[in-house]
C-alpha cells in the first residue's frame, strides 16, 4: 500500500516516519536488528495490537493508567523496574504505542533506562501523528505544573498507522484537527484538500522541517506554540474539561484578534482564521461559559514561556513570531471583548 515517508533530519539522529496504511504489519522492519528483547509500553484502551508484527523477539507489555495522571515520574519508575526485570539492555528497544501521553512517558522511560536505550513510536492518536510523537520532546508532569520534568530523546522511527484511528473517539479527533489548524497557518497550505495519507506526512512535514532547524527550541521551534499561550491557561482554568485541541481551536482565533489589534494583520485574515477553524475544521472558538479574562491573564503571565511580560506567537507580515512582552492591559481588552462576541 501507498505510504508516505518524512525523514526528520537530525545527523546521525536523523530518523524516517512512516504514514500510511496497514504498516504495523511490517513494523519488524524499522526495528533495530541488535534488538532481541522489546518492551511495548501502552494503555488498556488502546485496541492496537503489535505483538504479532514483532517476530520472534522477545516481547513484554507495559501497561500505563489511562489519563493524563499517569503521567508522573512514578509511572516511569514503574516502568524502569519492569524493564530491569524483563532484562532489557542497552541494545533492545521500546515501542510506545499511544496518544502523546504513552510517547511522552515511554519516550522519557527510554531516554532515562540505562541512560538511554531506543525507542519506537507508534502514534495511536490523531495528535500524536501529527505532533507529540514527532520531534523528541519527552517528559511528564509534576504536581507543580505540565511537562517540568523530562528529555530530548529522539525515536529511532516513527510509524502512523492511519487505521488504528478507527476507534479513536470522535473528541480526541477533534483535538488532532487543532493541532492541524495551527499547522495550516504556519504555511498556509490548504491541508484539508488533501486526502488523509499526505494531510498527515504534510504536517509531519512541517515539524520535521522545524524541529531539524531547531532541536532544542532556541528559537524557531516556539512557533509551534501558536494558540498555546491561551490554550494552557484555559485548560488549567477549566481544570482540563477543555480537551488540549479544542483550547488550541480557541487560542488560534484570540492570538490572530490579539495581532490585528497590534497591528500585525488586517481584519480578512482574522477572518481567515474563523473560516479555517470554525468552517473548515469544524471546531468551536467560543470561550467557555464562566471563565474570567482576568483569571485566564494571570495564569497566562505565568506560563513557561513568558519571559517578560506576556509572550504569544503572533501572525504577521513575516508569518508567525514569538513576540515577548505583550502589555497586560491589551490582552485583557482583547479577551474581554473576544469573550462577549
Ligand atoms: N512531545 C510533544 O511534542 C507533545 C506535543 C503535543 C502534545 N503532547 C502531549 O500529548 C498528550 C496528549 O496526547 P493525545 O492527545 O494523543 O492524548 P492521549 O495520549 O491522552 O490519548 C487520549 C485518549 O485516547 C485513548 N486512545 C489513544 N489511542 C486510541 C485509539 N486508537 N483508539 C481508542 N482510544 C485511543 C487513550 O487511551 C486516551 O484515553 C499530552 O500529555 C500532551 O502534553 C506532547
Ligand atoms: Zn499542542
């Protein structure tokens, strides 16, 4: 079957990714020879089953709790001693097979276990192909706060199976569409013309380009932050009923309202970016009922990325920037009237 294949290229870390359909079949093939012993860290509502494509490796399966919870260093420890216990050496391999909270841990688990062995990804989400299991950012959460502990750890491949996606529940494709939205102004390109296959690698295309200019997010890679600054506060201030996409959806309309009132663009490419994420992908832009613009400005101030001030990616005539020190009093203007709308 036709599948398309994005190299993210990293030197001798460099790396392919596999889109298409029916590839976990032939997923013995990415899998590093040396590798007797591999250990499939994944969660009991994931209907995906690899261990039949694996050969005749030594296979054990790791189980990790279902919700974003799960991600914690207790998990990874967890993980670590059943792979000691399992007996995997520097020379086996772990296969991630899940959303982007499996190849956050498992990546991580990876990156930490005897300093490092490889690790596979087989993305089981809609997000997790087109963003978290590409790029090597791995990590987990502290009671503290989102992704504070965690590694550059690249895969050695990445597989995207189009059809594990056939159970994915109807709101976690939704929260992909997000993700896809944000891409769609990175380059302006009509992604949704696209069939599903070249949609995918398009946006696995974009990342791979920017995470091989900018591994370890000196600068460019920010951009990929476009719609989060917003997205983060709304999730914590709804304490996570907005899913990560569906902020995202609302974070992209306030940040392009947020440029205009800058200055930075014109109001037909506000416009462009309702049509885009409420037309075209189909996603809300509404604030949730009951949240306070104020609330949501002081949390804003405290995201990691804010250096001085507030800091947002914004559009503009040179395409997307990170622009640091956004004046508190603007945002909170911007917000109240993009909340009244
Ligand atoms: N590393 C990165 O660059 C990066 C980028 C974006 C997001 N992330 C992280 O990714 C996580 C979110 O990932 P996500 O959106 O993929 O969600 P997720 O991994 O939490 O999965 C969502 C739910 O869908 C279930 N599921 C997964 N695949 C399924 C399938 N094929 N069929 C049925 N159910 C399935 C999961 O069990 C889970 O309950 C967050 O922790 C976020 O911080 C990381
Ligand atoms: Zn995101």
């Amino acid at each position: 079957m036709m599948a398309r294949i994005v190299t993210v290229d990293l030197g001798e870390r460099s790396y392919e990714v596999h889109i298409g359909h029916g590839l976990i079949e032939s997923l013995d093939a990415v899998i590093p020879a040396a590798a007797s012993r591999v250990a499939v860290v994944t969660q009991e509502a994931i209907p995906v089953d690899v261990v039949g494509a694996l050969g005749d490796r030594s296979v054990a399966r790791f189980m990790i709790g279902p919700d974003e919870q799960a991600k914690s260093l207790s998990t990874v420890e967890e993980l670590c001693r059943g792979f000691v216990e399992f007996g995997i050496t520097r020379r086996d391999l772990v296969l991630a097979v899940g959303g982007g909270m499996v190849t956050d841990v498992a990546g991580f688990a990876a990156a930490c276990f005897h300093r490092g062995v490889d690790v596979v990804h087989v993305p089981t989400t809609l997000l997790g192909m087109v963003d978290a299991a590409i790029g090597g950012k791995t990590g987990v959460n502290l009671a503290e706060g989102k992704n504070l502990v965690g590694a550059f750890w690249q895969p050695r491949a990445v597989v995207c199976d189009l059809d594990v996606l056939e159970s994915l529940p109807e709101r976690e494709r939704r929260c992909g569409l997000g993700e896809m939205a944000k891409y769609h102004f990175m380059t302006g390109q009509d992604l949704l013309a696209l069939p599903m296959v070249d949609r995918i690698a398009e946006c696995v295309q974009i990342k791979a380009e920017i995470v091989a200019a900018d591994e370890r997010e000196g600068g460019r890679r920010a951009v990929l932050n476009y719609g989060h600054t917003l997205a983060h506060a709304l999730e914590i201030e709804t304490d996570h009923r907005l899913a990560h996409g569906e902020a995202v959806a609302i974070g992209l309309l306030f940040a392009a309202e947020l440029a205009a009132e800058l200055g930075r663009i014109g109001p037909e490419r506000v416009d462009e970016h309702h049509r885009v994420v409420i037309d075209e992908y189909g996603l809300s832009g509404d604030l949730p009922t009951g949240v306070d613009p104020i609330t949501l400005v002081e949390l804003m101030a405290r995201d990691k990325k804010a250096l001085s001030g507030l800091t947002f990616v914004l559009d503009g005539n040179d395409g997307l920037e990170v622009v640091p020190g956004v004046e508190r009093g603007v945002v909170t203007s911007v917000l109240e009237r993009f909340g009244r709308r």
